[in-house]
C-alpha cells in the first residue's frame, strides 16, 4: 500500500461529502491489499476500505436527510482508506450522540455481517444453540453481542489463550480456547447433541468438523476463509492452493439424509440493494438506544500507520476491531 494524494470531486446530484475521521479495517481489506478479493479483482489500482465515520463536510443536489456539520458513519463499496469520500444517502447514517468516530467506524461491518447471518440467512430460533468461530474477532464479537441479546446459549472458539477473557465478556456461554483444548472434543463435551448453528470463516482448517457437529436440521453459515492466508503479509500460493483442495465439497445426498443446511454469502454483493442496511441498521440502532449491544473493544492506530494495523490483523491475534484515526 502507498498513500497517495489525489483530488476528490464535488459531490454530484444525490451524493454527500464525508471528511473521514475514522476508518475500520476489516479481515476482507488483507484479501484486497493481496489482490485476491473477488469483488475487487478489476479495480486496481484502488482505495480499500468497507466503513467509516466523519462529518459531513458537503451535500450534492437532492439530498434533505443530511447538513454539512453532521457527524455521521457509514459503509462504502472500497474507497475509506482516505481523508474524505463522497457517498449516498443509503450507505450513511447519523452517528449516535454517545458514539465516537472510532465506534461508529468499528459498527456497521461488524454487526450488519452478524445480524445478517443469524436472522436472515441462519434464521436463528430461541433455544437454538449456535457455535462461533474467531468469537473474539470483530464479527465474532459483535455476533456474541446478538446471540446474548437473543438469549441463546453460544459456544465461542478463539485461536489464542489470551482471547478466551473476550469472547466470555462478549457473552460467550462457553468459550474453546483452540490453543489449550481440542476443538472438536470440547465442543462434544459442550453440546453432545451437536449445534443448531454454527459460524464458520475460517473455511477449509475448520469446515468439515463444522459440517460435522450439526444437529439434524442444524445451519452451517460459510463467510469466510481466513485460514487460507499466511501470517506472512504475503500471498503463499502453495498454502492457497492446498487449502483450496483441502476444503471439503458436500454431498447433496448426506444433506438431505441428515437434515442439514449449508449457506454461504458475502455482504459486499448486497451494497446495492437499497434497503437492505437500512432495515438491518434500523434493528441495531434500536438494539444500541436499548442497551442491548456492549460496546465493542476497539484498537485505534494513526492513519499512516496502516501497515502495523494490517500485520496485527494478519498475525490473527487482535480482540475486536481496529481502526485508522485520520
Ligand atoms: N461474507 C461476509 O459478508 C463477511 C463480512 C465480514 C467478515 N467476513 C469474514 O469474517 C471473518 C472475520 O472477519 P473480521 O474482519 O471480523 O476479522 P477478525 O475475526 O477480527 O480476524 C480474523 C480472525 O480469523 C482467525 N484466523 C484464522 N486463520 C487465520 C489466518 N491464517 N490468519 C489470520 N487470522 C486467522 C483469527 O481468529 P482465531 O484464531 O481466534 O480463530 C483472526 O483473529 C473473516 O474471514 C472475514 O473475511 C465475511
């Protein structure tokens, strides 16, 4: 990465202008810096970046829901990574009072991915029992955030002994501490009936015990592949390769025998749905003024030292979120 200048229109008809005060990363900006993130494979050269927060320093023609001086979060197809950006209306929302930048950039990701996975494409039930992989993570958390909301109970496995602390205080029911306990043992240990739900983005390290530990009529939720990268900051093709192969391919027969429901998504390719983070971020909204939602840890690092965010994230040892401080 290389930060670079580079001049920025005027808001056009319908757009807003937003001095970016914050910035979250997010796992998915290393597949973009590596160049291997789908949704960005024909962009390059291009500006990562999937949220922020600011203050809205413009407004093109059109638009009555926001003033400039308005301070305000929000989502963006790439492109956060930056001191300003011009956006729409659908993607932004007015920060809450008791919010700060750094909260407000740490948000929407987060908790439109978690609330997206159990309610819509997991359809969790009260009483459901759901396992979470990376629980402390950024997604992780926010999911142990809801699953508490929801009162049902969850186990959540951390890679790293110095995370089971974090995902209990998210509200994990159980916490596997991957580094100390045997993964799969433990969580049959947990739930011997196996799970009505389990979050898997580690892909192929993980995906075939997930797949496994499924109760009859249980959901495994695909959204990830972090184990594919090395810790490196470089891309390591012999690894990819080998976890491309390694990750397991399902049997529609043994689906349907057993009563088991794999999904999969990416929410970069809902950006355009118009009312899709808007009805989602309404609910959390709500969830947050009710306080349901503890706040999430955040790790602030300045703007130009994107590079040590980038290896902290890599290295798979970070609670919570991170973000860029402009
Ligand atoms: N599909 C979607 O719409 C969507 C949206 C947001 C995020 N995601 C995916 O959800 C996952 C979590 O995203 P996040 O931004 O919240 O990140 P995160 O969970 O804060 O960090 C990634 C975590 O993945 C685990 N991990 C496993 N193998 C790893 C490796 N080789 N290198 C580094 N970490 C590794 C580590 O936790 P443990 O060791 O504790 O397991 C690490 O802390 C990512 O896979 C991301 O791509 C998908």
């Amino acid at each position: 990465m290389n930060i670079d200048e580079t001049p920025l229109q005027n808001p056009g008809p319908g757009e807003i202008q937003v001095e970016i005060k914050a910035c979250g990363i997010n796992f998915a900006d290393i597949s973009v810096r590596l160049g291997l993130y789908a949704a960005a494979r024909d962009l390059y050269p291009l500006c990562p970046g999937l949220e922020f927060s600011g203050i809205v320093s413009r407004t093109g023609t059109g638009i009555s829901d926001f003033n400039p001086g308005d301070r305000v979060f929000g989502v963006s197809r790439f492109g956060a990574y930056a001191t300003a950006i011009n956006t729409v209306p659908d993607h932004l929302w007015h920060l809450p009072q008791d919010w700060d930048f750094s909260r407000g950039a740490a948000f929407p990701v987060a908790y439109l991915t978690a609330y997206y996975a159990l309610h819509h494409v997991g359809h969790l039930k009260q009483g459901d029992k759901v396992l979470v992989h990376s629980a402390a993570g950024g997604v992780g958390t926010a999911l142990l955030h809801l699953l508490k909301a929801n009162d049902n109970l969850s186990a959540g496995v951390v890679g790293h002994h110095e995370k089971v602390p974090y995902a209990r205080k998210a509200g994990a029911s159980v916490v596997i501490d991957k580094e100390r306990q045997p993964l799969w043992e433990t969580a049959e240990q947990w739930s011997p009936e196996g799970y009505d739900m389990i979050l898997d983005a580690n892909g192929a390290s993980t995906l075939k015990g997930s797949y496994a530990h499924l109760k009859p009529g249980g959901r495994l939720l695909i959204y990830g592949f972090a184990s594919m990268f090395s810790r490196s900051g470089k891309k390591n093709y012999l690894k990819l390769i080998w976890y491309y192969f390694k990750t397991p391919r399902f049997n529609p027969f043994d689906l349907t025998g057993t009563n088991r429901t794999i999904s999969g998504f990416n929410l970069i390719y809902l950006f355009e749905k118009k009312s899709f983070f808007r009805e989602i971020m309404d609910v959390l909204l709500r969830m947050d003024k009710e306080n349901l939602l503890p706040e999430m840890p955040v790790k602030s690092y300045p703007f130009d030292d994107v590079a040590a965010a980038h290896k902290a994230m890599e290295s798979g040892k970070t609670v919570g979120k991170l973000v860029l401080r402009t």
